[in-house]
C-alpha cells in the first residue's frame, strides 16, 4: 500500500494555526483563547480549523507533542556535537521558532511543556556529564544535570523575554561560558 503524503497546502495550514495559537498563548492562558481568534490570526476560517483540529485543545495538544519531538530528536543529534555547536544549533532552532519559544517561556504558559523541555535537557546533560568521566553513580550527576539544564533555559527564557534581540552569537557565548565554569566544578 503506497504511503499518503500530506499535501503542501495542508502543511502550511496546519503550521499557521500552530503559529496562531504560539503567538496567543505567549499574550493570554489556554482555556481564553477562541478558534475563531486563531482562525483569524491564521488567516483561514473556522471551517478549515475543524478540518485538522476538533478544537483548541486539540490544536494544542498537537503543537506540544510535534515541539516535544522536534526538540528531542534536535538534542539527540546536537547532542553530539561540540558544547559550542551544540549551543549554536540550539539557539538556530529557537529563533526560527520564536512564536513557539515565546509561548514556552510565557508567563500565561501552563509550564507544562517548559518542564518537559527541561527534562529533556537534564538527560542531555546527565549523559555528557558521564561521558565526561564522572562516574554514573555519583549523586551529583542527578543534580549538576538538573543545574546546568536550569541554568540554560534561563539564559534562553531571558533571551526569548527580550525579542532575541541580543545577537544569537552573543547568548551563544554566555552559554558556553556559563557552562564552562559549571564544568569546572565537577
């Protein structure tokens, strides 16, 4: 049986009612925002909302889970490379996906995805940390994972907060700087 493909059209309908949504949950909370404000700021009309989604929750849903997998598969793969590169790539993916990062780190966000990002960090983290040498069994891994994870989502919520407007080079370096020192303790 051949696979069925998904249309271009249908694609960027379903990413302009994602990208709707990003950009109203970044300015108010879930359960306040209406299919039809999505439908607008998407420019399509409710009808073709309903053809993908069966509502906002489901629409939201939907853009959690691609964001989750989108991420760990990008940290899986940036996750071998260098800290410097790994930093780069990652701040790559966050700009062109500033209406979903400012959904993230908003103060209307549930948090829900924030924590589940973080989680996904703190792994990234724990395992480099054993790759660096430190032995699994050491406490410390559980909570220098969870520090240095922390630490880099608030370097990149601080970012996100301000419009990206400091140059991606510059956080890049904050991190890797940043990062270094905490190394340096283990």
């Amino acid at each position: 049986m051949a696979e069925k493909k998904t249309d271009r059209r249908t694609l960027k309908t379903q990413k302009a009612l994602r990208d709707a949504l990003a950009q109203l949950l970044a300015e108010k909370q879930l359960h306040k925002v209406t299919v039809q404000e999505i439908a607008d700021l998407a420019e399509v009309n409710r009808v073709t909302f309903y053809k993908h989604y069966l509502d906002v929750y489901d629409l939201y849903e939907k853009l959690e889970s691609d964001v989750l997998v989108e991420l760990g598969l990008l940290i899986l793969r940036l996750g071998e490379l260098s800290e410097e590169d790994f930093y780069e790539g990652l701040l790559d993916y966050i700009s062109d996906n500033r209406a979903v990062f400012a959904m993230i780190f908003s103060p209307n966000s549930t948090g829900e995805i924030r924590d589940k990002f973080a989680k996904l960090m703190e792994g990234l983290f724990r395992q480099m940390t054993t790759e660096e040498g430190v032995s699994e069994e050491s406490d410390m891994i559980e909570y220098y994972g969870c520090y240095r994870a922390q630490g880099c989502l608030a370097v990149i919520a601080r970012w996100v907060a301000g419009g990206l407007s400091l140059p991606k080079e510059r956080v890049r370096e904050i991190l890797s700087e940043l990062d270094g020192n905490t190394a340096a303790i283990m």
